[in-house]
C-alpha cells in the first residue's frame, strides 16, 4: 500500500465523499490503495447496494468486501439480466443479518429464494421502505406497522385491508389490487374498476400520516373539482393522479377550481385535461412521446414548457416532432428511419443528454457519426432493423452494412449493445467486427445460428457479464439438442472458458450472467485507469462551492 492525497482528509469527509459513488466504485477505487481509506471503507456505514442489473464481477467484489451491518438499503433482482442473483446472495449472507437495513427491494425473485427471505423479513425491525415486484403471491412474514413507504406489484383484497388497518405512520403506498371480488367492504365500498371520489376520502382516512400519493383510476360519477382535492390533499407533500373521466361541467369551468392559490401558489400544483382524462402535470403519461405529441389544449399551466421539460424519452418513426420547444432532458431516442434532418434534431434534442440510442441500421455512415460524436454520455446503443417489405436476404444485408458503415469506429464508451432480432451473428468475421468497434461491451442482445457462436462471444468480448441470446434461428437439429442438454451445454462452456454463471431460457430466449476467470487480471490492469480517474473526480468535487470544498 501507498500514501494517498485523500490520507490527509477526516474520515467524516470521506464518508461525505463515498454518498457520491456507487458501492462498486468506491471499492474498484480505492480499496487496498493506503490503510486508512481501508478503515475509511470498513467503517462506513450507509451502502446502498443496487444489483438490478449488475455485473457479476461487481456483485462478487461487493460480496466478498461488504459486512450486512453496513447496508442501509438492499436491492436484490433475479429478473434476466441478473438470474439466479437472488440464490447466489442467500450463499453469502442470511437476510436477518441485515440489522441496520432501512430499504428492501425485491424484483421478480424465485421462490424458493422467496421462502428464505420471507422466513426472516420480520427481523428487520429497522425497516421503513419494501418493495415487492413479482407475480408470486405470497403471505409475507414481516409487519407492516413501521414502514413509511410501501409497494406491492400485486396485492388481494384482504392484504390491502390489513395493511390499512397496520400501517400508522405510512407515508407511501403504491399497490396493484389483485381483483377477487367486484368491492368489498371496509369502512367503504371500493370497487376496483370505477370509484367516487366520496369513496376515495373515506378509504385515504386509513392513512393519517399519507404524505405522497399517486391515483390512476376511473371515476364513476364524473364529477371531480379542485376544491373536493384540496380537502383532501392538505397535508399532502406531493399529488398526482390520472382520473379517466367524461366532465359533466365544461371543461373551463372545472380547471377554473384548480386555479386557487392553494393550488397555484400554496402547492404548485398543475392540472391538464384531454381525451377524457384529467391528470396532474408533470404527468408519467408523458415521460416518452413521439413525433404527434402535443401539449395539451386545456391546463392551469401559465406555460407549456413544463411538459417539454419532464420528458425523458422520443421516439421518432416517420418524422421530426414540431415543437417550438427544446426538449433539453431527453435521455432516450429511438430513431425508426433513415432519412431524418440531423441538424433539425439538434436543434430540438439536447443530443449530450442521450444515454441510450436506437438507430435504423440503413442509416449512413455521415449521420451515425455526427450523432455518436455528439453524444458523450451514450453507453447503449441499438441497432434496429425493420422487416418492412424486405427479403431476408436484403435485411440482414441492411444489418451487416450497418456494421460496414461504422467499422472505422471504436465505441469504447458504449457498455450494451442490442442488435435486432431478426439480424442472425453467425460467423467470425462479423464478432471480430463488433468487438473491435464495441471493446467495452459489457451487456450484449442478439441473435445467434449456431451454438458455438456462444463460446466466440465469451471470447471476444472480455468484459461480457450479461448475455441475453435469441435462439429461435438455431437450426432445428441444434434447438432439440440444446432443448434436451441446455445445462449440459452450457457447462461444458463455463469448463472451456473458465468461468462462473447464472442462466436462465425463457422462451427462445438463453439468458447469461457471467464472470470471467481472467476478469481479475484485466481488473488489476485497469484499476489504475479508474483510480486516476477517480482522482480527477474527488479534486473537482473539492474545488466546487460545496460544504466538501469548505472543509
């Protein structure tokens, strides 16, 4: 070990420093670089561990350096980026092991890994947030009574009565209601596919210390008014709804009861109405539009551009979107044709803000350029190529032509790469192409014709760790043989490339989570990079106005 710069600063400050980074950055970083960050890293006390979606090297490193007592919130996911994650965690830790656990998410977990952790949920005495998204119903062990903020991908009847009637100090509910019965009774009647707003009051009763709430239902009686909303929402810190509903009022006349100062001034809150839908703005309704969009005609706002400004995703077709607003938040574009006016898209996107990228693969090489230059942050990338009116022949031409257009590139900052499904990687000159121009790729979607092309994508791509493969082009001889020796396989791969996984097939689809032997190595090699980089980084933040900078 060395000295380092960031010996000299209070442990406190560097424990101010690690909330800025991920949990696998601060270890990748600055593990083993001096011994006190070592007691720095020991001693902190508020990780937050995301493994929806993470590297298996990431997940392992975590695993091996991190005690339980240090974790604050927990996010396990064994959904098809991350299969068997779930199996793998229970190996190295039990979940009541978790004392100072504050938050627990729970994506799409098998159930057997369900079972165990059920067994011990109700240990956590120091839990205030679960999230549970999964179909597998299941009567959960744990007691709602100290939870803040609470949400359930599915949730029956009798559950949602129990967590009313336990539930003091929640503040956040977000339930999908599983229908077993048209209503049932429970200080008022609720039916599930239409509601009054008496019965809305009556059933938010149950939650005196209710601080955010999100509606999306359909009133049956067509009558709703700001002012029914405002005795409700008082208290409220923050309000939204999607109210499915055909105005009994003109439709001026009931946004003019949304027009008061409580509304406007007191809570800042915004409301529009369209197509029989009357809804808070900003509305998740329009987080991603295309090119038809355009900002409602009837709204309490003074100016549109609040609509423009909570939009993250476009999705462009046939044509640019006509807007006099620039749409500075785009982080997603998806763009389905290749004629498309790139000066007139910078002109209305904020191309720096684009992190994930679809492109037509007939587009030209002069316009796939201008746009990945002027994209910094891009870390995915799709390749979309539409069977419209083509042979086969002629698409997966368009596909290769793709790759013919960009092969003087080297993408290193892309990290997940998906190709079309239909665009079939069967040979070796084609992976050899893709791993020059994509080095970096760590999460790859594609479509492969033989099985051995498995063995050639490990190969070539040496930080891989998440595979998700379509199948359903394999020759029929080599779908039944893998139908009936999948694990065989797939085996025999992980002896041949020295590596460790997870799998899961659903549908056609074969889905790899790995981690390579040699990944160590590359690991030693490019840590230095990182912690340079890192460097960099700890001498901005200490230069900015900030508290860290005042210290």
């Amino acid at each position: 070990m060395v000295h380092s710069p960031l010996d000299q600063l209070p442990i406190l400050v560097l424990h101010t420093l690690f909330t800025y980074l991920l949990t696998e950055e601060i270890l990748f970083s600055l593990l083993n670089v001096s011994t006190s960050l070592n007691d720095a890293i020991k001693s902190y006390s508020n990780y937050r561990l995301n493994f929806k979606s993470i590297l298996r090297s990431n997940f392992d490193l975590i695993c091996q350096h991190i005690l339980p007592n240090q974790v604050k919130a927990l996010i396990l996911s064994d959904d098809q980026h991350t299969p068997g994650q779930s199996q793998l965690f229970l190996s190295h830790f039990q979940i009541d092991e978790f004392i100072n656990l504050q938050s627990l998410t729970l994506i799409e977990i098998e159930k057997k890994s369900l079972e165990i952790i059920n067994e011990h949920l109700y240990k956590l005495n120091r839990l205030r947030s679960f999230l549970f998204k999964s179909e597998i119903n299941i009567l959960f062990s744990m007691s709602f009574v100290n939870l803040h903020h609470l949400e359930l991908s599915q949730c029956s009847l009798n559950l949602l009565e129990n967590i009313c009637l336990t539930t003091p100090w929640l503040k956040t509910l977000n339930v999908t209601v599983i229908h077993e019965t048209s209503n049932f009774e429970f200080q008022c009647q609720l039916n599930y596919s239409v509601r009054s707003m008496n019965e809305i009051e009556k059933f938010l009763l149950n939650f005196p210390c209710l601080k955010h709430l999100e509606l999306s239902t359909r009133i049956h009686d067509n009558f709703v008014t700001g002012h029914q909303l405002e005795i409700l929402s008082k208290d409220l810190i923050t309000l939204k709804f999607i109210f499915k509903i055909t105005l009994l009022h003109s439709i001026e006349e009931t946004l003019d009861t949304f027009r008061t100062s409580f509304w406007l001034e007191e809570k800042c809150w915004f409301v529009a109405y369209e197509n029989n839908y009357l809804y808070t703005v900003p509305c998740s309704m329009y987080t991603h539009i295309n090119e038809h969009f355009q900002s409602p005609k009837y709204s309490t706002l003074l100016k549109n551009s609040i609509f423009y400004d909570n939009i993250i995703k476009l999705t462009l077709y046939v044509k640019l979107i006509e807007t006099c607003h620039r749409l500075n938040n785009i982080t997603t574009l998806e763009i389905g044709y290749e004629n498309i006016s790139i000066e007139t898209l910078s002109a209305i996107v904020n191309l720096s803000r684009i992190m994930n990228l679809t492109l037509p693969s007939s587009m030209n090489k002069s316009k796939i350029k201008y746009l990945l230059n002027k994209m910094p942050r891009l870390q995915y990338l799709s390749i979309d190529t539409l069977m419209s009116n083509r042979t086969f022949e002629e698409f997966q031409n368009s596909g290769r032509n793709f790759l013919d257009n960009i092969q003087d590139l080297e993408l290193k900052q892309i990290r997940e790469l998906k190709i079309s499904d239909y665009h079939i990687i069967d040979d070796s000159y084609t992976i050899d192409r893709l791993c020059y121009i994509f080095p970096s790729i760590e999460r790859l979607h594609i479509s492969i014709g033989q099985l051995n092309t498995i063995i050639q994508l490990i190969n070539c791509f040496k930080y891989l760790s998440i595979i998700s493969l379509n199948l359903k082009y394999l020759s029929d001889k080599e779908k039944e043989y893998f139908a009936l020796k999948s694990e065989l396989i797939i085996d025999q791969i992980r002896q041949m490339m020295i590596l460790t996984y997870k799998y899961q097939m659903t549908n056609s689809c074969l889905h790899l989570w790995i981690k390579k032997e040699s990944e160590e190595v590359i690991r030693k090699i490019d840590q230095r990079k990182k912690r340079e980089c890192f460097w960099y980084w700890c001498n901005f933040i200490l230069s900015q106005r900030s508290l860290l900078s005042m210290i």
